[in-house]
C-alpha cells in the first residue's frame, strides 16, 4: 500500500473526458465475464452424472465379459465332453473285439478312466452353466442401472442445455451493448484498454483508486490502493488522477486507473 504523507488535493476540476468514457465499458466487460464465467460453467455440472453413466456403462461391460469368458470356457467343456464320448464309443468297440482277457480288463480301465474324467468335466460344466444363469441375471440389472442413468443424464443436458442458450442470449445482448459503447470510444484509447483487457483473465482493465483510512500510532493514515489488484497508488498518481489530468496505470498490474467522482 501507498502511504499518503500529505493530503491529496481534493479540489474539484473539469475531469478529461477519455478515462471516463471508458466506465461503462468496463462494466459492460465485467458483466460479459461474468456471464461467460456462468455459462463456461454449465457443461461442468453434467460431469458427476456422466461420470456415473461411465461408470455403470463400465460395470455392465465387465459384468458381460465375464459372461463371455464362463460361456467360452463351457464350450471348451463341451466339446472336451464330446472328445471323452468318441473316446469311449472307440474304445468300447476295442474291449467288444478284444479276444484276450488281460486286453479285455485293461480296455474296460480306460474305459471307466474315461468316464471318470468326463464326470468330473460335465460337473465343472454344469457349475459354468450356473455361473451363466446368475450373472445373466445380474447382467439386467447392470442394463437397468445403465439406462435408469442414461436417462438421468438425459435430463439434466436437457437442463443445461436450455440454460446455456438463456446465457448465449444474455451474452450477445450484452456484446451487443458493448460494440456501442466501443464505437463511442477514442480509437487510440479503446486501443490501449483493448490491450489491457486481453492480458488480464478477470474481465477488468479499468480499476477505480480506493481510498484506505488506517488508525496507526502517528495518527489516522490515508492509502490509496489499485482497485483491481490492491496494489499501492502513490500520492502523487491520485493527485493527477483526481485533477483529471492524464491516463495512469497502476505500477503494479498495469491496469488503467481512475477517481471515482463520489470520492
């Protein structure tokens, strides 16, 4: 902050002008930045719900793959069971035309070797096949969480939609103000404000000088600070600003500076 050691000269005199011209603007542009700021907004609100349509649109992907992968696995199961059937029927007809017993009993192991591993398969086949049934099962609930969801989504865009058109509306009949006030405007100073506007991301490129009384152990303490980044105005910077005299920037963020007349 900027230490007043003396008064500022309060008296009153015929103001230029070119920085006055410039307030409506400014407040034209503060207002088209808030409503920018609102409307940029609009799309963020639907990122919670299209997050959770991601992620149950996740869930039942997951939940159809495994039941993809239990039916591949039961085909593999199947055709294994068909391979022990032809296994047995061959080897059945071996052990019919074996003439020796020894050759006869050791075709009947196989045999009954077989089948036991067939057993064992069908069993693990028929536990898949249960896998299948209940996750298909709950692969609908998965669709009805997705589409309940989806649904949800849908209504809130809707929502939003209709709200980022009112914002368009508000945008442009502000714009529209605004090119007006510009074409009123010196050329060679909508030039430099132009300039000052575009390096500052908060919509203000004209500032007022605010004026700070502090009680301090000398006394009450007047400073004079930026109205846009608080920033300290010199004494000296306030005297002229109030006189009318000339364009002043604040030293700190370069925003052009102003005396409000109610001050």
């Amino acid at each position: 902050m900027s230490r007043k050691d003396d008064m500022v000269d309060l008296t009153v005199r015929p103001r230029m002008p070119r920085v006055d011209s410039l307030i409506p603007l400014q407040a034209l542009d503060a207002e088209l930045h808030r409503l920018k700021g609102v409307r940029d907004e609009k799309p963020c609100q639907l990122a919670v719900v299209e997050e959770r349509v991601n992620h149950a649109k996740s869930v039942y992907d997951a939940i159809r793959a495994e039941i993809k992968a239990i039916k591949l696995d039961a085909a593999k199961r199947e055709f294994s069971v068909k391979e022990f059937d032809d296994r047995i029927v061959k080897v059945t007809t071996q052990m019919n035309m074996a003439r020796k017993n020894d050759e006869y009993q050791a075709l009947q192991k196989e045999i009954s070797g077989q089948r036991a591993d067939k057993a064992r398969v069908e069993e693990g086949l028929l536990d898949l096949m249960y896998q299948v049934e209940e996750k298909t099962k709950l692969e609908k609930v998965r669709d009805g969480e997705v589409k309940a969801v989806e649904a949800e989504y849908a209504t809130a865009k809707k929502k939003v939609d209709a709200e980022i058109v009112e914002a368009d509306k508000a945008i442009a009949e502000v714009e529209g103000r605004r090119r007006e006030a510009a074409a009123a405007i010196e050329k060679d100073l909508i030039v430099l404000y132009e300039r000052i506007l575009k390096a500052k991301d908060d919509g203000v490129a004209l500032a007022p000088v605010e004026i700070n009384v502090i009680s301090e152990d000398e006394g009450m303490i007047t400073y004079y600070n930026c109205g846009g980044c608080s920033g300290g105005v010199t004494k000296q910077d306030a005297n002229e600003l109030k006189k009318g005299r000339d364009l002043i920037k604040c030293r700190a963020c370069s925003r052009m500076l102003y005396w409000k007349s109610s001050q």
